[in-house]
C-alpha cells in the first residue's frame, strides 16, 4: 500500500531527512511539496527541497512556496545556529534545474486533497501557517485528508525554544491553534517522542560511508545539526524531529503509547506563548478514554527509530545508485 | 536539630496529615501556623487547625487567619469534592476551646522570621497569598527566613486543577509569581514528586487500627480523599502532597533528583493560566546548573514518603497517647 503523501516542511536538516525518508518508504508517495518559513524562509526551504529532490533523483516532484510570514507577525528569521544559514548545514547541494509551482503551498494541498479524496496523507514538519490557510480556502479539508500528522508541541517533555513551547509551534501559535480546533483527527509528534528517537555519531559515520549521495548529504549536514544538539545532550549525536513525524504518518514506525487527548494551543503573550496545552492528566490511570478527545500524541514508540530510519535510507539510494551507475555505464 | 517551622496551611485532608507530621517530626518545632482560602476558606482552615492542635495535644501552637481572597479576584469557594464541605472529610473533629491570634498570617510569619533570623523554616502547603503579603510587608524577609518550602506547580507532570495548573498556584498565580520572583532559593515540591508519593489503603488500614485519636482521624479523612483519587489512580489511594513538603521542609526526606532551574508563574488569561513554567530543558545533561536559577524543583525522593510518613505518625502519636493515658489513670 502506497500512501499519497504531501508533506509542508521547512527544509532545515531534519526536514532533509524526513523528505529522503519519505521518498526511499515502499510505504509513501510523495505527491507535492510545500514549503514555510521556519528553520529558513519559505523561499530558501523551497530551494533547498528542490536541490534535495534533484539530487535524489525526484526533480520531478512539485514544491510550492508557501507563507513567509505566520498568521499574526513576522518571520523571525529561522535559527541558523541549527541548521546553519543556508539551512541544510552548509552543505553545497548542486542547483536543481526546477523552479517552483505556480500555486502557493496551501493551494496543492487542497489541490492534492482533492485528488485524492480520503487517501492524501498530510505531514507537517515546519510551523502551521500553510495548513492553517489551506483550512481557510476549503472548509471542507478535514474530511478530504486521509490524516494529518504534525511533527511539533511538547505534551510533558520540556519545550525546545521556550521552557514549554517547541519551535514549530512557537513559530505560528496562531495557525496551530486552528489546526488543533479542526475537525479532524490529529496524530502529534512530540518533542516527547522526537527527543527520545537520538541519532547517534556511530549512525552518522554509516551515512557517511554510503556509496550514494542522498545519504552522504545527510550524514554531511548531520555533523552542523550534531554540533547543535551536542549542547544539550552532551554528546554528539542528535533528535530526530521530522524524519519521526513521516515514518509514523506513513505507517512505518508504530507509537507504543499514544493517547487520545483533548489539546490546545497557548496564544497569549505570557510565558506559555506557543505551548501545546495538552490534557495529560489521564496519566495516573493509563489515559482512559476521554470524551470528544481529538489530538493523538505519540510519547513513545514499539521500537528504536534512528536504526530504522539510517537502514531505509542506505537500502533505497544505494539501490538507486547502482541503478544510475548501471545506466551511466552503458 | 529542631528547626523552627511556619507551616501556612488551607487544611485540608492532607494539610492535616503535613501539620499531624510536622508535630510528630522530632526535626520541627511548629511555632506558628498560618491559614488562607484554598480548599476551604481561611477560617475554616483555621478551625481546622486549631481543633486537629487540640487533638494533638498542642493547642498551644498560635493560629493566625490570613488571607480570604488571592491578590487578585476572590476565593472560588474550595474544594469540597476532595476534601469534604468540612476540609477534613466530613470527620467531626472535637472544637477546640483555643482561638485564633490577634495577628494575620502575614504578621506572624514576619514576626516568627525576626524571633528566628536565619533559622525559621516556612512550609507553603496552600495557596501562596500570606507569603506574598509577608514579602510585602517585610521586603526583607528573604534574608530572615533559613528556607521557603512549597508544595505546589507541576514541572514535566500534568496539572490537577487544569491540564498544566495545580491547585495551590492556580489558586493565586500573582501570589506565587512574587514568591518565586523574591530574592531567595525556593523548593518547590510539585505534582511531579507528590503524585508518585502514594498512600496505599493498606497504610490507611495501619492509621485506623491506631491506639491514638490523631492518626485514627487522619485515616477517617483519608476515606474521603481517597474516594476523590480513586478517579485519578484507578485504585483507592492517594498522592502525599503536603506531608511530602513538610518532610523535605525539615529533611527528613531527602530528594533523589531536585535541579535548581528558573521557574516563573503563567499569570496571563491564557490557557497556562497558574503553570509553573519550569525550565527544565536542562533534562537532557543531567540538569547542568544555569547561573541565576533559584528554584529547586524536587523531582524525585531517595526512599519511599509513605512508609515514613505512617511511622512517624505512630511513632509519635501512639507514644503521646500512652503517656496520657498513663496520666489520666494516676
């Protein structure tokens, strides 16, 4: 079973990987993608993704622009401290020869929906403004998609950009609020979960070691990301925020303990500005049921990610290597 | 070492179970006890406490009646599905001939902290008005007390009073920003620590076949209060929320796991009204120390608090009853 897959992304490093992942799953068909400012703006993420596709032998998937700026504000003007300043961590992808689509990022999505009534799973790696505006232009969203899967929050885990909120969130607290109050169902990917899923050196060194270019790309920008990540784990090593979001949105990967609970999002100006507000008071009781609940949130997994996640990416572009190698040697 | 303690108490079923501990602990010595609105009102808090002291055989400890209302807005009438309409379960505790001190709370933590300069304790077990005043009316209280103990917030746990709120800061979130903002080191005993501190009915069993009146009380109590957790753990038990704070308060538990991080108060209209919002993303290093913090946020506890807490309770109150039954023989 191939899933049709339009992924809005912010493509960042861990984005690169998630968009890779995707493309190497049995499981997914990416369709379209768009972009949103985020780790960089949604001009220099769009670039970066139609690099990446190219270099992966997939220039033919569409990518669309989408928001600059967050519903209410400005962007910030990404964190290049993480992804470095051209945002796949300074690593040089050769210019792909495709420019962008026509239509804005939240225009393919429902485009996409459309086409695919029922079936178009949407995986939202970057700040919400995208998927909140696609809400906008067609209402009727939340019954077209198969399902919506966010890598972004923090249900009981610290925040990653404030005490309590996480950078996808924090970036367009707005836009995930309309998100999270839609009428559909939700999966979300939590710091909980993606601070849980390391990639570690000794997995970086097999990317690096690969004989095809996606993968070495990726173990390349991993070494910006690890230097980032070192400060707060103490180790070189790193989360595994968006490629996590995509492997569970496809079916890949599945969560171990994943309640179903009511979530809101922090829209005030005080210190809990951008926090998921997610009701986990069913702890105590291993979260019964709750009533009119909405938004899933995955806090753990069956099993290790970053194995899964480093074998997909060999055994898909080291096949497509041999491939290519094959026809060029003809 | 006897260290004196001012306990300020909204009693409460717990509350009674932290002031019964505190009068058994052969670390404190309770000099003062201050009341305000929380699970009940002030005076009824007060009339609690001063019948429990008379049950105890310490009706000598003052009680002064602080404050009715928080900083801002006023009191929402407690919570009697908890703790009963009476705060102690609907256990009829025998009046005592006592009444409360002339003084406000406020006034007589000031002026224990200028009878004990360096020395007094100030355990916090109900909403954080009166030390709020007493900050006010004694700026520089901070240097007099030796410590401030809080029962309140939740770091990484849920809230109880709202998904991130817990009850005694969501009570009187202005209160507890000026404590936690005041020039002193803080613990905070959150909802972390106190709902992995559980009292079994087995240990409720031990305190109804006492010889002594007090813990045979507090065993009453904890039938009502266990009813109210029954919800919460599925099972009938309940979190050792005050207790555990008078216990660390005097140390005589000592944390296992207890950073110091920056904490603030969600004051906002948001749905973080009354958070603790602890910096806790020091999580991943082990909690590296963070130049400036002053809140120490026990997270975890060396030894199991029940046990203790049963123990000490019989220890003391069964060796009391004996000796007056003794007297009242002669």
């Amino acid at each position: 079973m191939t899933a049709p897959v339009y992924l809005d992304c912010d493509t960042g490093i861990d984005d690169a990987l998630a968009l890779a992942y995707l493309l190497a799953s049995p499981l997914a068909s990416v369709v379209g993608i768009g972009t949103v400012s985020g780790n960089v703006s949604a001009a220099v993420g769009a670039r970066n993704t139609l690099d990446l596709l190219s270099l992966a032998g997939a220039a033919s998937v569409p990518v669309a622009v989408g928001a600059h700026d967050p519903l209410v504000g400005s962007f910030g003007g990404g964190s290049p401290w993480v992804h470095g300043e051209n945002g796949v961590g300074e690593v040089m992808l050769a210019p792909s020869a495709a420019s962008v689509a026509a239509e804005s990022a939240a225009e393919m999505l429902v485009r996409l929906a459309r086409t695919y009534p029922g079936t178009l799973r949407a995986v939202a790696i970057g700040p919400l403004t995208n998927i909140a505006e696609a809400l906008r232009l067609e209402p009727a969203l939340p019954s077209l998609v198969e399902s919506v899967t966010v890598m972004g929050g923090a249900a009981l885990a610290p925040g990653n950009i404030t005490p309590v909120a996480e950078a996808n969130i924090w970036h367009d607290p707005e836009a995930a609020a309309l998100v999270l109050a839609a009428d559909w169902d939700v999966t979300l990917v939590p710091l909980d979960v993606t601070m849980a899923s390391v990639l570690e050196e000794a997995h970086r060194q097999v990317l690096l070691a690969s004989s095809a270019p996606v993968p070495r790309a990726l173990g390349e920008m991993l070494g910006y990301y690890f230097r980032f990540y070192e400060g707060i784990y103490g180790r070189p090593c790193s989360a595994m925020h968006d490629p996590l979001a995509a492997a569970l949105a496809v079916g890949a990967v599945k969560p171990a303990l994943a309640p179903v609970v009511r979530a809101a999002v922090d829209t005030s100006e005080g210190p809990g500005r951008g926090q998921t507000v997610c009701d986990m008071r069913g702890l105590y009781a291993g979260y019964p049921p709750v009533s009119g609940a909405r938004c899933r949130v995955v806090l753990s997994l069956e099993e290790e990610f970053a194995p899964h996640l480093v074998e997909a990416l060999l055994s898909h572009f080291e096949g497509t290597t041999a491939e290519l190698a094959g026809a060029a040697a003809i």
